[in-house]
C-alpha cells in the first residue's frame, strides 16, 4: 500500500459517498491543500456539471474530466483530490493514480448513496435501476485503482500513512507483503504469534536491549535480502525501533512493514518511520527517519498482553489524549488504538521529519527519556517513565494531573538524580544543554520549545526520584 507522504491522496467513489465532505476535513487534518475536481471543473468552464451534461454530453465531460484530473495529478506539491464518480472509467486517468496518487476508495452503499443523491440536480442520478447498475459497472474500478478503503476521516489519515488497523489483519499478512522478505522479531512474541509467513526469522532480546548497536550488527550481519527485499518487523516499539533502523541502513536502505504487538507500537512506536537505538548516553541518539511502507496494527494481538504491557502503552495514550484534548484513555480498546493511531499518523504526515509541529509528541519524554537513560534502560520500564514524565510536564504546564494519576498511577523511581539530569541535558531537543520542553496551555493546546529556568526543571525531574 505504502503511503501518501510525497504524493497526492486520491479519494474515488460512486456518487454520494461523501468525497467532498470527508476530503475537505482530511486536508485540514494534513495540512494539504485541498481539489475537489467536480467543482474544478464547474470554476473553469462557469457552468454545473448538470449544465455540462446537458449542454456537451457525457462523453465530452469525461474528456474535460480527465483532462483537469491529469492536470491535478501532475503538479507536485501533494495535495487531497476528491474525483468525480466515474474518472475511474478513463485508463489514463488510472494510469496517472497508480503513478503519482495514494488512491482510497470511500465505500458507500448503493442504497444509501441513492437516498443521498438519488432524484436530485445529478444528470446520473435520476433512475433508481440505472443508478444501481451504474454503482455495480463501476464498482470493479474502484476496486482496480485503490490502494486502500475507508469510510470516515481517521480511515483515510490511516490509509494515507500507510497504516490498516482492523482484528485479523496479522493472519493477512501473506497477502499483504509479497517478494522476497525476512521477519526480525521479539523472541517472546515469536512463541506466543508465530508469523503466518514463510520467511526467515531473526530473533531478537525483549525491550531496551533489541535497541543497541550490538543488536543491529548482528542483525546487518545476518541479513541476506538483496535491495527489492522486506523486512517485516514483528514485535513492541523496540523491536520496530531496532529492526527499522536496521531497514534504514542495510544496503543503504531496503523496504520494510511494522507490525506491532503491543499498545504502545500500536498508538505511537510503529507510526512515522522514527527508528532508532539507544547509547550510554541518552535514548535515541542513533535513528534514521525511514518510514514503513506499511504498518499492520491488529488489535488481537493486545490480548497476549501483560498486564504491565498494558500499562506500560496507556501511558502514550493518555499522552495523545492530553495533546488531542479528549479522554482517549476511555474508549475500547479497538477504537482507542484507530483513534491514537490516526492521530498522531496526522502530525507526522504534516512534519515527517520533525522539523516543527511534530515534537508536541515529545510530551512528558523528554523526563522520561533521562530517567531511563539513569537507569542504564533496565529501570524503569519505558511506559512508567513516560507516565512520570507527563506528571512533570502537567506540572510544569499548571494542568491538573488527575487524568494521569488516576489512569497511570505512576510513583517515583530510584535512579541518580545527577545521571537523569546529564541524560536530560543531553536530549536531542535540547540546545546547548538548556532542555527545550513540550508543555500544554491547556489540554489540546500543546506548545513546543519551552524553555524554563534550569532550577525549575530539575526540581521537577527531582520530584520524579524517590529518595
């Protein structure tokens, strides 16, 4: 499937399906411009496509539809295309999908698409019998020219990243990743979900430990892909961490799909293409932005889930709860993970490479970060730490910290104060040695850049240290 982050996002289907609607919302949510090519097509010739059926016919309409599409497709600044109902009927215009276009197809019901529109202004709208059978002639090109299906917003933010999220998709995944692949898992989820693949397996240690350089040569070492070549990585953020990176740097760079296990990969770790490992000296200090051309997110897989896993992931959903400004921590567990999931594929499809906007993600981890770095990543676990950075970061902000309290729980942590402090110095936000915070104004109203007396800031990482 890949994803939509240098090309155009093409929305396809029948009539009434809501493209203009839902295409108009996506482009706000990506910070793209938004084409919606009916009434493009209406601007330039000062007329309704009623009156440009009425007046030149239907086959002249498909040509000067075609036309503005190819157009539309051509220029390369991406942009949210809504197409009109039958471009998929012209095969240069499907030609020009495939090359330059994302293409999702926003299913509707022919039912439901005729009480939409059925008996309106619309030239193809008028018979009941014609109009479903239209839907039926059209529907295999639809079929043809997308790479993906949704039906509302978030569907189409994940579709645009590369991202589906539905139960069963882990069974999928042969149908999902052709060619020449090699999976890198978690040695533990490898006993608990042997991968429906047939391809060789590289093993790696659970959590901090897949993240060292010693685990990636390894990796580099036992690799035999040539550059056509997948890697699938199946495991938690630190297994997509390592085994991400890996597909960063081997042979300069091959292909690879994240499927994550756990919650924490599912809502954060597996989405935006940071990869990554850890030295002595600070988390994250070697990575590569190399983004998936997929990522796989079935929720089943959370029920093999420790409980301390579990805690561990809803540590970052509180945190894109507090940046979206609602209480996703509330949902079930199938929609909690579309939901962060979409959000934060969002950020990073407008700033991929966190050149801005996308380091309001860096809630609370920039503490958290330096209290795992002190404790030389075997304490604490990343999701305790993450929850007791929020802490610091509601603090400083003057937020209630009761969403993070009552969800997370999180208690202080024995670690060196002074070794968290020079890992917190040594953030790769932080500039000349002065930490550079994400705080919120209010929830929903992340700002980046902060900077705070350094007296303030160490008494809040100081809180976080048990005595």
């Amino acid at each position: 499937m890949a994803h939509a982050l240098d090309r155009h996002l093409a929305l396809a289907g029948f009539m009434g399906a809501g493209k203009s609607t839902l295409g108009a919302q996506v482009a706000e949510r990506l910070g793209r411009r938004f084409v919606d090519l009916d009434r493009e097509l209406e601007r330039s010739l000062g007329q309704t496509i009623p009156q440009i059926f009425g007046e030149r016919g239907e086959a002249e309409f498909r040509e000067l539809e075609a036309e503005a599409t190819l157009e539309t497709l051509a220029n390369a600044r991406p942009a949210v295309v809504a197409l009109g109902g039958g471009a998929v009927e012209t095969e240069s215009v499907r030609r020009a999908l495939r090359q330059h276009a994302l293409t999702v197809h926003v299913d509707v019901h022919p039912a439901t698409a005729w009480k939409r529109v059925g008996g309106g202004d619309r030239p193809l709208a008028q018979d009941e019998a014609s109009f479903h059978a239209l839907h039926e002639r059209r529907a295999p090109l639809y079929a043809e020219a997308a790479d993906a299906v949704a039906g509302d917003v978030d569907g189409i933010v994940l579709a645009a990243a590369g991202i589906e999220a539905r139960r069963g998709l882990f069974e999928d995944l042969p149908e999902l990743v052709a060619g020449e692949v090699e999976v890198i898992a978690d040695a533990t989820v490898l006993g608990l979900h042997r991968p429906p693949l047939e391809a060789p397996m590289h093993a790696l240690r659970g959590g901090e430990d897949a993240k060292s350089l010693g685990a990636v040569e390894r990796l580099w070492r036992e690799l035999r892909l040539g550059r056509g070549g997948t890697i699938v990585a199946l495991g938690g953020g630190c297994t997509t961490d390592a085994a991400g990176f890996a597909a960063a740097t081997y042979l300069r760079g091959v292909a690879w799909v994240a499927v994550p296990t756990t919650l924490v990969g599912q809502v954060d770790a597996a989405i935006g293409g940071k990869t990554a490992v850890n030295l002595p000296e600070g988390k994250n200090l070697v990575g590569a932005f190399h983004w998936p051309e997929r990522s796989a997110i079935d929720p089943a897989l959370l029920e093999t889930l420790p409980e301390d896993e579990h805690r561990a992931g809803m540590a970052e959903v509180v945190k894109t709860g507090l940046l979206a400004g609602e209480p996703l921590w509330e949902l079930p567990v199938d929609e909690l993970v579309r939901r962060c999931a979409a959000y934060k594929a969002a950020i990073c499809l407008r700033d991929p490479f966190e050149r801005g906007e996308r380091a309001v993600l860096n809630l609370g981890h920039t503490f958290a970060h330096a209290l795992e770095a002190a404790g030389d990543y075997r304490g604490p676990r990343h999701g305790e730490a993450v929850a007791l950075g929020l802490l610091a970061a509601l603090r400083l902000s003057g937020i209630d910290t009761g969403p993070v309290e009552a969800v997370l729980a999180p208690r202080p942590v024995r670690v060196n104060r002074d070794a968290a402090w020079a890992a917190l110095a040594r953030d790769k936000k932080s500039v000349n040695g002065s930490p550079r915070l994400v705080l919120l104004e209010a929830p929903g109203r992340p700002v980046t850049g902060v900077e705070l007396p350094e007296q303030q800031v160490r008494a809040a990482l100081d809180a976080l240290i048990a005595e």
